[in-house]
C-alpha cells in the first residue's frame, strides 16, 4: 500500500479499511451466491421475486456471485492478486459448469456447454495455482 516510504498510521489503516471492505464485500458475495446456487427457489422466494423463476438463470447468477467472492476473499488474503484473480474466476466458473450439469435437462447445448465451461473453469484455475507457485 507504500510507495516505498515508511508507512504512516493513516497508511495503515487506510489498508486494513480496504481489507476490511474486501474481506466483507466477499464474504456477502459468496453468502448470496451460495444461497441463489444451492436454494434457488428459496432465493427466488425470499429475495429476487421476479416472475418467472428460473431455476437454471439464478444457479448462473449464483456461480458468478460465488467467483466474485471468491476472487474478493482470495486477493485480501494471498500476496499474489494476479494469482487469487484467476483463481477466484476459476472458482466462478466451475460452479457455472456443474450448474449446467445440474441443470442439463432444462435446455441449452448440454454437449458444448458444459466441456467448454468446465474447460475455461479449468484454464483458469490452472493459471491462477501456476500464478501462485511461480510467486517468490
């Protein structure tokens, strides 16, 4: 959070505000993505009361909510943010691929779909682990 110089109190709690904000912002991210993956009608019950339920549409909403927590809570805690980035997508989008699965019969092109999902899930999971082990 310096540019080189010692760092001042106000420096200092300039940072732990930021973690603080990003630790919290992750975590709700991830609470609500969860929810809307695991629970969609109790999602859509509770909270996005807009006709008509999509089981299907809130499973991708929660898959990108759980990635963008993820990406959140892995940058305020890893000392690479390159590495947790891509690792947080990855995350992200391997929840979209086994929401296309779990949602196979309900249309879309279950044959692409889902080997193209699990490939880009795969891609990036694999860069931000190789990110990460590169990282002195």
């Amino acid at each position: 959070m310096t540019t080189g110089g010692p760092a001042t109190p106000a420096t200092r709690r300039r940072a732990t505000g930021i973690k603080w904000v990003t630790i919290a912002g992750g975590g709700a991210f991830l609470l609500f993505g969860l929810w809307a993956f695991f629970a969609p009608q109790s999602f859509f019950d509770t909270l996005a009361t807009f006709e008509p339920f999509n089981a299907h549409l809130l499973r991708d909403i929660g898959a990108f909510q759980i990635g963008l927590g993820a990406v959140l809570l892995l940058v305020a805690f890893l000392p690479d943010a390159h590495g947790g980035a891509l690792l947080g997508v990855g995350v992200g989008g391997a929840f979209h691929a086994v929401g296309h699965v779990m949602d196979r019969d309900l249309g879309g092109s279950p044959g692409t779909d889902i080997p193209t999902f699990a490939l880009i899930a795969a891609l990036m999971l694999w860069a931000g682990a190789a990110q990460l082990r590169s990282t002195p």
